[in-house]
C-alpha cells in the first residue's frame, strides 16, 4: 500500500473511532435506557457513521496500462475520472474512497497471494480491498475499446443480483443521456470482480478509446467532470430507489 493510501484509511478509521467512543460514552450517561434500546440506538448510531459508502475502484495502473490510443493510456483516464468522482461525491456528502490514488499496480502491492500471476495478483488485491475497506457499493472504473471505430458510448456490467442490476441501470441511465447514448447494462458475471465482491459492484466502461468522439470526452478535463457528473447522479438516483 501506498503511505497516501494508508493515512487516508487512518483518517478514516480515526474519525470513526472517535465517534465510537462518542455514542459509547453518550450512552453510558443514559442508565435508565435498557440494553434492548441502547442496542438498537447504537445500531442507528452505526448507520450514521461516515464511513465510505462508495470504494472507487481505479482500473489498471502502473506497468498494466489497461487498453490504449497511440500515448493515450487507459489506466491515466480511469484515474483522472476517479479523482473528479471522488472529490464529486464527497462534496454531495457521499463518503467515498479510491483503491488507486496514483500511476502504480495494485499487484505490487499483492505479497499475500500465491499466484505467480501479476492480472491475478491486482484482481485478488482489489478484492481483499473490497473486503477491508467497509463500503456498500463497489464501482469500478474502465475504458473500453473496439475494432469497429465507430462503436462508442457507455457500457456498465453488473452482478447477478438485483441491487447490482439497479445500481447498474441507474448508472447506465445517467451516463447515456450525458452521451447521448440508449445502451441497456449487460450482465458480468464472468468478470473475477463481479464474481467475487461481495457488495453491490458493477464495472462501468465510460467510453471507447477507440472512438475519436468518446476519446476526446476521456481525456479532456470538461468530459472528464462530465462523466464524473453522470457517474454521481447515477448513484444519487440508486440510493433513492434502493432505500
Ligand atoms: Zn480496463
């Protein structure tokens, strides 16, 4: 792990032990509730934390660069969106937290897993992330790319579970009207991370590389905000509608 990393997740944890120790002392003054209610208080108490509701899942990085343009990387695009999402959702009051917050690989960061694989590496990682990390939603950033250079617009994968398919067609929604896009989500469920992470995940494809229309959008910092933009609004409508 990156030191950025690990104290933004000390941060995190910080802030909420301290508010632990808040509702902990709060309650102790109470003699008169009974345990039942102080139990129950205690659990609104835990939904109220601010702990990360959204992991960002920042696709490639490092020596993996994910697909490409010419010097156009897709790993580079993945986070410059991450970072506007982040700071995006944050400001709506939506704690969120990236798994990838500069140009490394996750799978160096991988000395546990057996797998002499480096792909399989940063995908075991990333999921050991998932499962560390308290968050409910997983959304993973990606580029993709096609033969056919006309082939363009957004693509979000999901999970075979309704929550996923929700969140999945929530964003879908979102990010075709700010691409001008009618695509429907497609089911993952062959995808390693949507297989293995155990909260809501989806992958979201924001464009194609190979598009000049949709590379333009990903690497300039207006398109970029904009996907950004489409990704938050997408989220903000689940919640509504997961609620
Ligand atoms: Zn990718």
């Amino acid at each position: 792990m990156s030191l950025q990393f690990i104290s933004k997740l000390l941060i995190g944890l910080t802030t909420a032990g301290l508010l632990i120790m808040n509702t902990a002392s709060a309650n102790a003054n109470s003699v008169t509730v009974s345990l039942e209610e102080e139990e129950k208080a205690a659990a609104e108490q835990q939904w109220t934390l601010p702990h990360p509701v959204v992991l960002i899942d920042v696709g490639h990085g490092g020596i993996d660069g994910g697909t490409s343009q010419g010097d156009i990387l897709e790993k580079d695009i993945n986070l410059a969106i991450a970072r506007k999402l982040y700071v995006l959702l944050r400001s709506e009051g939506i704690p969120a937290v990236m798994n990838r917050t500069g140009d490394y690989a996750l799978s160096a960061e991988n000395r546990w897993h057996h797998s002499r694989s480096r792909h399989f590496k940063d995908l075991t990682q990333r999921r050991q992330l998932s499962e560390e990390i308290d968050s409910r939603l997983f959304i993973s950033l990606h580029v993709n790319w096609g033969r056919n250079r006309s082939a363009r617009g957004p693509v979000v994968l999901h999970q075979p579970t309704g929550e996923s398919a929700l969140l999945a067609f929530c964003l879908q929604n979102a990010l075709n009207r700010q691409q001008n896009s009618n695509k429907l989500p497609i089911m993952g469920d062959a995808f390693y991370l949507l297989k293995k992470v155990e909260q809501p995940a989806v992958i979201v494809e924001m464009g194609f590389i190979s598009n000049p229309v949709d590379v333009n959008m990903l690497t300039s910092s207006a398109g970029q905000l904009q996907v950004a933009k489409a990704i938050v609004s997408g989220i903000r409508q689940y919640q509504w509608v997961a609620q």
